[in-house]
C-alpha cells in the first residue's frame, strides 16, 4: 500500500507518533511518504523528553521513507532545509494522487 502521512502540527507528542507510525507502516512493507505542512515543518527540531521527534525522523528514513516539507511554510517561519527537501503544494497533490491511503496528524 501507498501510505501517505501529512503532519500539521509541532506538537511534540502528535509529531512523535506520526513517525513512529511511518516507521512501523515501512517496516511492515508499505510505502510510506511524510509531507510536512504548517507547523509541522518545525518538527524536526523538537526534543522534549520522551519525544525526540528528530530521533524519530532518522529512524523512518533509514528504514526507506520519505519526507518532504512544504517551501512556503518553512520561509514563513525562516527555516532552512534540513532533513527532507523543500517541496511545493504541486508535490503534495501528486503525492495525494498516488496514494492509497492518506492520514493527516495535526
């Protein structure tokens, strides 16, 4: 199955467990992209105690995912590239298109 994950928030514990799902979703056979959206974009800097979400992130794309986030909302908030590439509203259509499934965390 083509999963798709669009996570919307920088909730830490949300952020988290979007992840771990990626994660578990890839190492169950599925493939699996996480597109980062909002708030969401900030996520890769979060580590508040039990949710190191950064952890998380690496984890998922060792495994063989994917992650992309949203060009817009990391100019908004004066963030840079780092662990995924910057994509556009146009990537996240077509990967809404392709998908099976599509779950949204925020």
């Amino acid at each position: 199955m083509k999963l798709s994950l669009i996570i919307n928030t920088n909730d830490p514990e949300k952020a988290w467990n979007g992840f771990r799902l990626a994660v578990a979703s890839t190492l169950a056979g599925h493939e699996v992209k996480v597109f980062l959206l909002g708030s969401g974009v900030e996520v890769e800097n979060i580590q508040e105690g039990t949710f190191n979400v950064r952890a998380e992130m690496e984890k998922f794309l060792e495994v063989g995912g994917e992650i992309l986030a949203c060009g817009t909302c990391l100019k908004i908030r004066q963030q840079k590239e780092g662990l995924c590439p910057i994509s556009t509203m146009n990537d996240l259509v077509k990967l809404i298109e392709v998908s099976d499934k599509v779950v949204v965390i925020g």
